[in-house]
C-alpha cells in the first residue's frame, strides 16, 4: 500500500494519474532544493512528471537539471506515495504518484533552465520547516535520521 498525503479526494472531480519522481540531494552539509515561483511560492525537492515513454531514472535526472541546473549521481529508489491535488498551472486534477529517490548532487552546470525556479541549498533543519509538501519532509526526515 502507498502511504497518501495531502488533501482528501473532492467528490465530483475527475483526477488524471501524473507519476513523477523526486529528489533528495544532500551534500553532507545541506539539501539542494528547488523554490518555485509559480503557482504559488514554494521550496520543493527537485523532480516533476515523468513524460509518457519516458524511464524515471532519465526524468529524474531531466528534471533535477531543469529545476536546479545540478547533474547528479547514484540515484536509488527510496519509495512512493500518493497525493490528490489541483495543478492551476496545467488546469488540472491529478492524483501524483511520487516515486523519491536520493542521488548525489555532482556538477553545477549552471542556473536552472526552467523559469522560475532557484536552486537553494538549506540546512536539514530548514529544509524540513521550508519544504512545502508533508510527503517530501516525511521522506527527508525518514532518510535524514539514518544518513545525515
């Protein structure tokens, strides 16, 4: 069973499945993540929906880039769980499948390509006060307290 965070299923609405996948990268010192501007200001772990065809691995690293302009090493598998919400920016209902990985953070290539987005690197601390998502802090805190 995967564990679903976030808001309840609204009665009436039709979601679309979105798998994505996400990204813990840490330093040893801090957690790179990304802070989007839009739709609504937040930090998030780096990541976003996997494009039909595509192998997750390769659009974790896609997205990872496009959010961060970091490539990154060694991603494994940590787990997935579920969350039901609106994404304005797509005008659309979705049930996201959010498979979480951690990979370490290799090369700055540069500043994101994606508009806006800022990569930010942030203590653990900060992180799990920051991160807007209560499935990505779960994560974090759950591998943080056996590898940071």
């Amino acid at each position: 069973m995967i564990r679903r965070y976030g808001e309840a299923v609204r009665h009436g609405k039709t979601y679309r499945l979105r798998p994505g996948c996400y990204a813990i990268l840490s330093d040893g010192a801090g957690v790179l993540t990304t802070f989007q501007e839009k739709p609504n200001p937040e930090f998030q772990l780096p990541g976003g929906g996997i494009d039909p065809g595509e192998n997750p691995v390769n659009a974790l690293h896609r997205e990872v880039y496009e959010e961060t302009g970091w490539a990154i090493s060694s991603p494994r598998r940590l787990g997935a769980y579920r969350r039901f919400t609106y994404m304005p920016e797509y005008d659309l209902w979705a049930e996201k499948l959010c498979q979480i990985y951690v990979a370490r953070p290799v090369l700055r290539r540069g500043p994101p390509p994606e508009d806006g987005h800022t990569a930010v690197w942030l203590s653990l601390d900060e992180a799990m006060e920051l991160l807007a998502n209560t499935g990505d802090r779960d994560f974090l805190g759950s591998w943080s307290r056996h590898y940071f």
